[in-house]
C-alpha cells in the first residue's frame, strides 16, 4: 500500500520544476530547499501561485516569490492576478527538443527573389522611383 503525499512534498514537486525552468535558482537541489521553506512557512497551497503570479508579474527572483506570499499572509488569503490561461501556459511541459539539428544550408528556392541581372535601363527606372520616393518623404 502507497503512504499519502504530504502537502508539503507535492507542492515541492509542482513547483521545482518551475523554479528551475524559468531561472529562479540554478539548480535542482537549491530549488527544492527554498520550495520546502516556503511550504512549512506558509500555507502550502499558496506557494505554486504564489510562483505563478511572480511569472505572471516578470519578477523571476525567489525573493519576489516571498514577498507575493508576505503581502497574501497579511492579507489573510492570496490574490492573484493571472488568469487560468496563463497559468496553463506557464505549467505546461517544455516542448521536446529536435532529435537533429536543423539543416545548415536551406534548400534554394525554385524561383529566385531577384533576377539574376538587372539592366541598365531597369536599374535607371529603380534609381529614378527611388529619388522620387525621398524627394516625397521629405
């Protein structure tokens, strides 16, 4: 038989990856003692959003973190300001990296973008179109 997951170890689990993925600490094992913190310290519901709304803010610092978890601890309850759209997009899995580089010559295109030589008379026309076009502007 499974032992139920404290409060404390799945909000550490859902919020690491986080911390790491947008930056707010270096490593794995720092994450998890600054997330574990927070999680004794205050309600344990209250630390993934209040990571999330420090993503939805731009504030990547764990120091943002705590003072979003201060002002919702005076407050009596969090607040946040993002929307369920956002929170899903910030906690979704990373996309899969490419298992090959990308090419590093692209394949010519059929028809060229510019023709292979321009006249004497068309780069005329081309100069003239130009200097009309900055005699207007001006």
């Amino acid at each position: 038989m499974l032992s139920p997951v404290s409060p404390i170890s799945r909000v550490v689990a859902e919020v690491v990856p986080l911390l790491v993925r947008y930056r707010y600490e270096p490593d794995e094992t720092q994450a998890t003692l600054i997330a574990q913190a927070w999680a004794e310290q205050y309600p344990a519901e209250w630390v993934r959003p209040a990571v999330v709304e420090t993503l939805y803010q731009a504030r990547y610092k764990t120091i943002s973190v705590e003072q979003v978890l201060n002002l919702w601890q005076r407050q009596g309850r969090p607040h946040p300001h993002y929307s369920g759209d956002f929170e899903r997009l910030v906690s979704r899995s990373p996309a899969p990296r490419l298992s090959s580089p990308l090419p590093r010559v692209l394949p010519r295109s059929p028809l060229p973008l510019l023709p292979a030589a321009v006249t004497e008379p068309q780069y005329q026309r081309l100069r003239t179109l130009a200097q009309v076009q900055t005699v207007r502007e001006s």
